[in-house]
C-alpha cells in the first residue's frame, strides 16, 4: 500500500495541495494588481486623450479641458 510518505502522509497531502492551491491564488491576484497600477498611472492629459479618441467626448469639451489642464 502506499502511503504517500513523499509527502509526509494521507493527511498532509491536503496540506500540500491546500499550499499550491494558495499559491497560485496569490500568483494571479498578484499579476492582475499589476495590471490595474499600470492603468492608473496615466496622466491626467492621457486620459483625456483616450476619451478624445474612443468618442466619449467631443472635440469642443476636448479643448476645454485641455485648457484647464494646461493652467
């Protein structure tokens, strides 16, 4: 019979896959915070920029808030 004694018995192997499990968790959460701190380290003009540009705002509202910004 075996009895797992490469990872240290029955019950510690739930341990060990409990101990995987955590840490691919924390590896993805990790890599999904990174993604979100490269979004919100645009600048204010670059955000303006791409609403500019996907249509969210028009070119007269555009100006005005460069204007502003460039105060």
């Amino acid at each position: 019979m075996h009895d797992f004694s490469l990872f240290g018995g029955g019950w510690m192997m739930f341990v060990w896959w409990f101990l995987i499990i955590a840490l691919v968790v924390f590896a993805v959460r990790s890599l999904m915070n990174v993604n979100q701190n490269s979004k919100s380290k645009e600048t204010p003009m670059e955000i303006l920029k791409r609403q500019y540009a996907s249509g969210e705002i028009d070119e007269e509202e555009f100006n005005k808030r460069k204007r502003e910004l460039l105060k």
